[in-house]
C-alpha cells in the first residue's frame, strides 16, 4: 500500500458499491479471515469496475485508494492457464 496500517484499526474493502469485507492489518498490508473469504472477494473481482480501500496508517492519517479492475479477469485467466490451475 505504500504505508503501514495502524495495528488497531479496521481495513474496509468495498468493491463497487455493494460488496464490503472488513481486512484485519498486518504492516503495509491486510488480509481477510478465510480462504472462503479470499476467494468470494476474487470472484467479486472479476466481475466488478473498482475497488476502494479504506483504514488508517500508522501514522494516524485515514487513507482511501481506489483501484480499477479493469483487466482482472483476463489478468486471472492468464495466472490460471500459467499454473494450470
């Protein structure tokens, strides 16, 4: 993320405008509580425009990034056929 989480707060990610998943921060990145959650959120992913993260670095600041999704799906299906998954 270029920055570290504070370690107590909560990471929002919201992708478009319905789908949101409370992340749990670990330095400059954070991560979900399951792989069942992982992998509703790559599905999300692939269907969806934008992604925005929400939390609050270590220095106190809230932070908002917003990502496009544009080209994940081909991006995965690439990753898929590389590692025959």
């Amino acid at each position: 993320m270029g920055y570290n989480f504070a370690s107590y707060g909560p990471v929002q990610l919201r992708i478009d405008r319905d789908k949101e998943y409370p992340l749990y921060p670990d330095g400059d990145t954070a991560w979900t509580q399951s792989l069942r959650t992982d992998q509703e959120i790559v599905d999300a992913f692939a269907t969806s425009s934008r992604m925005v993260v929400q939390g609050r670095s270590s220095a106190g600041i809230d932070v908002i990034d917003t990502y496009g999704l544009s080209g994940f799906s081909e991006a995965l299906d690439m990753i898929d056929r590389a590692c025959s998954v």
